[in-house]
C-alpha cells in the first residue's frame, strides 16, 4: 500500500442493504483497535461481538461469549503504568457487578507490555487501574499459553463479591 486509504462499497442483495466502509493502511490503526485484533487472534474459541456505543455511556467495548459463558469487556490502552475508568463506566461496572454479571477491564499497558485483566467489581473500587492490582496479568504480544490462561480468567475466575452500597458518578 501506499499510505493512502481505500474505500469499498458493497450492496448486499440479500438484505437489500448498502454497506460502506474504508480501510486504512496499518500506521493509522489505533492502538485499542490493534489490542482489539490480538485479542480476537488469540481467543478465536469465543464468539466476540465489538460495541461501538456512543448512545449510552459507560457500556464496555465488547461482548464475549463461550459455552454458555457470557461476560463484557472493556479495552483500555495507557502509555504509562495506570488508567482511570469514566465515572459512566464504573457506575455500569458496578451495576453490572451487583447483579452478577461476568465483567471485566483488559488494560494494556504500552510502557511494561503487559495485558492486565480486573473483574469489575474490583476495578470500580480503585482510583486508578495498575498492573499490580490485576487478577491475571501476561506479557504482549504473549505465547498462545498465556492467552488460554487469559481466557480461563474470563470465563471462570471466581469473581468478587458483588459491590453492596450504590455508585453515583461525580458530575
């Protein structure tokens, strides 16, 4: 490629609908989209579904399900060593949690190369996300061990108890 994008337009008879969309050469890609494409190369077994939600705040980037499994993730990508969740994030993690529902924050840090998971209902408690507070952590890109490690953290690790006094995000 030459740097430049490319755009394609398809009509998918079948559904009678229009569907457009652009591509871009891989030095435009952001880095959560990349996160996202290793995550989905690695964990090929659960059936991902990515949410691009701008109407309702705080919902996770992604949706996970296997045998039966299901569970939400939110991708967060930080140059330096921690993160902080929007206040719309950690009241939906929080509910999320108190029902007991499988949710999660997948950090990846760019400064250790490390993937860090937290179960929300921990993550809602925290100021800020660092490596040292995960419940599963391994390095990135990582050996195809350390992503079925990771796997098994999503959708079997014993979570937390659910959170009792109610999140109010600060305005």
């Amino acid at each position: 490629m030459d740097g430049s994008w490319f755009s394609f337009n398809c009509w998918f008879e079948a559904f009678n609908y229009n569907y457009s969309f652009v591509i871009y050469p891989n030095d435009v890609v952001k880095p959560e989209t990349k996160y996202w494409n290793t995550i989905k190369k690695n964990m090929p077994d659960i059936f991902w579904t990515r949410i691009e939600n701008w109407a309702v705040p705080g919902v996770p980037d992604c949706y996970g399900c296997k045998d039966g499994v299901m569970f939400w993730v939110e991708l967060k990508i930080t140059k330096d060593k921690k993160v902080k969740l929007s206040p719309f994030q950690k009241a939906w993690h929080f509910n999320h949690a108190k029902q007991g529902g499988r949710s999660f924050i997948m950090l990846h840090s760019l400064a250790e190369s490390l993937s860090c998971i937290f179960p929300s209902s921990i993550a809602v408690s925290h100021a800020a996300l660092t490596s040292s507070i995960a419940s599963y952590t391994h390095v990135v890109p990582g050996d195809p061990s350390s992503w079925q490690r990771a796997q098994r953290e999503l959708l079997h690790c014993p979570l937390p108890p659910s959170p009792q006094k109610p999140y109010i995000p600060s305005k």
